[in-house]
C-alpha cells in the first residue's frame, strides 16, 4: 500500500507532536505546489538524497486502438521523469 497524503502528515504529527496538524497540512501543501510549479515551468527538482523530478516530451506517434484496431494519432506529450539516487537505491535494497 502507498502512502498518501493523509498518511504522511499523520505520521509527521505523531513525530512532531509541537505541530499543529493544519500547519503540516499547509506545509505539504506548498511543498508539494512548489514542485508541481517548478515542474510546469520546465525546471528540474532535486531533493538531494532522495530523488530528481524532470520533465521529458513524448513524441506525437501513431498507435492502434485496441478494441477496434482503428490507428489512432497520439500528439506530443510532456511526462515526469523520476531518478532516484543512489543512496535511496542501496536503502530499498539493503545495500548500506
């Protein structure tokens, strides 16, 4: 199972019991704006020791709908790339 929003600032709360839960509500909040800002703007998001966020085009291309085996054009798409960093990586897998 995921964590979700929700959850992470539960566990926050229970971590930081001199917080206010809507203050660690608004907190993720702006976090989590600020990256999907920087990400529509073209720029890259690097969370040192865990991850970067970028953006890659899809090129336009032709694919077939399955169900009727029409051709269907696909037009050029922008999408997330995720890179995690090595130390995240040798965590999952108990390489320390």
């Amino acid at each position: 199972m995921g964590l979700v929003k929700s959850k992470l600032i539960k566990n926050l709360a229970n971590q930081y019991p001199n917080f206010y839960s809507k203050d660690l509500t608004k907190i993720i909040n702006i976090f989590v704006d600020e990256i999907k800002l920087a990400l529509k703007n073209g720029e890259r998001v690097e969370l040192r020791g865990f991850a970067t966020f970028s953006i890659r085009k899809q090129k336009s291309r032709k694919s077939r709908n399955p169900k009727t085996g029409e051709s269907v054009q696909v037009p050029e798409k922008n999408s997330i790339y995720f890179k995690m960093t090595k130390d995240l990586f040798n965590k999952i897998n108990n390489n320390d």
